[in-house]
C-alpha cells in the first residue's frame, strides 16, 4: 500500500476562516466538562487590558472581563476555585530570563515591575478575598508558580482559562494544563490578543490539539446546572 503524505496547506483563507470551520465541523471531538472545574484568568492586569493607558494593551471582545467575571461568580457561588495570575518582574528584571533580552523599552516585558500601574490587575475584575492571586513571570500560568497543587488540593479535573494574550500566555497555560492530565476549556469570547490573526489561528490550534474552544455560554449552562 502507498503511503501518501500531506504538504503544507496554503490556500489563502483567513485565520478567521479557517477557524470558523473548525468550529462548524459537526463531527468536532471534545474533552468535555469533567466533574469540579477552576476557573483561571490570566494575566488580567493593566499593562494587557486597559487601552486607554498603556500600548502593550488590547481589546478583542469588548464584553470580555463582563464574562470572565460572569463565570467567576457563577463558580465562586458553587464553592469551585478562582484563580488570578498576573505576570512582573523586580527592579533589576533578574528574574525575567532570556525571555527578558529581546527589547529593552519602558514598554517591554521585563519593565513590567512588581507593585507598578501595569502589574496591578484591572479594576473591572472582581476579585474575591479567597480567590488565589499569584505574580508569574514566564507565559505559562503553571512555570514555578502554586497552581499546580493549588488544583491537586481542590480535586479539580477541568480548568477554564481566560485571558491574554490568546497566543501567548492562555496558549501555553492551556497546553500546560492538558498536559498536567486536566480536561482544557477556553471560552472564546474571554481571551483577546492584538491581532485577529494571532488570535483565531491559535484558537484554532487549540481546538485541534489541547483544548476545547467554546462559546462562554457553554460554560455559563454548564456552572448554572452544576450541583
């Protein structure tokens, strides 16, 4: 029998295009919900989110922290883990590693400093005194940081990421949490990148390999019918 491999596809679709395929394929598998999820935003904070303060910020969906604190509630009501990581670095940037070496700008990863205007989380967040905040400082959420046993302690088997940016830091922490054995859920309309190719190519990438890519509604269902 031949064996027939497959060159690399280019046929001029858009990200978006590709993505909105891979959505509508009737025959998409899924992980699925688990039993006892976490909800975990990712790197919600001033220096990513607020346009009208910093140029390292984005927006895709303008209603997007409205649903991350939607589903946050909605989780925290049912005694289920909420989880805020935000990403800086000390004065020096000694901690930031190679990942800190490309620019060196006031705008640039490693400036990011600890306690700074741009390391503060959003205040649209609704961030509960029992949620578990930590400061990371590589993309994913998982790298040298206590959610790992956080999630252990809690019993969780399906983890919800939100966040920034879709092809950075929500990526890796996605990858990060299948490959830590978690059923991997990314609601679409509460992850943002700075570019629609960026974002829905990495979206697409998720949905094929490490995660299931949903609307938000079906996490919303999913927490309002959880006992």
């Amino acid at each position: 029998m031949e064996i027939v491999g497959t060159k690399m596809v280019s046929d001029g679709k858009t990200a978006r295009q590709i993505f909105d395929e891979v959505m509508a394929n009737p025959a998409r598998r899924k992980f699925g919900f688990g039993s006892r999820l976490a909800i975990l935003n990712v790197d919600f904070q001033q220096a990513y989110t607020r346009i009208d303060m910093f140029k390292t910020a984005y927006e895709t969906d303008p209603r997007q922290i409205e649903y991350v604190n939607q589903i946050s509630r909605l989780a925290r009501a049912k005694g289920m883990p909420i989880i805020w990581s935000h990403v800086a670095y000390k004065a020096d940037a000694g901690d930031a590693g190679v990942w800190g070496t490309r620019t060196d700008t006031p705008d640039s990863l490693q400036n990011i400093k600890c306690a700074s205007d741009r390391h503060a989380f959003d205040p649209r967040c609704e961030i509960a005194d029992d949620d578990l905040q930590f400061t990371k400082r590589m993309p994913s959420a998982f790298f040298e940081t206590p959610l790992a046993s956080y999630l252990v302690w809690h019993k969780v088997d399906t983890v919800i990421v939100t966040g920034g940016s879709t092809s950075g830091c929500v990526r890796a922490t996605a990858v990060d949490a299948l490959s830590h054995g978690y059923r991997t859920i990314v609601p679409i309309e509460t992850c943002a990148d700075k570019h629609e190719s960026y974002h829905f190519a990495n979206l697409t990438d998720l949905q094929l390999k490490y995660a299931d890519v949903e609307p938000v509604q079906a996490v919303i269902d999913w927490l309002e019918a959880a006992r």
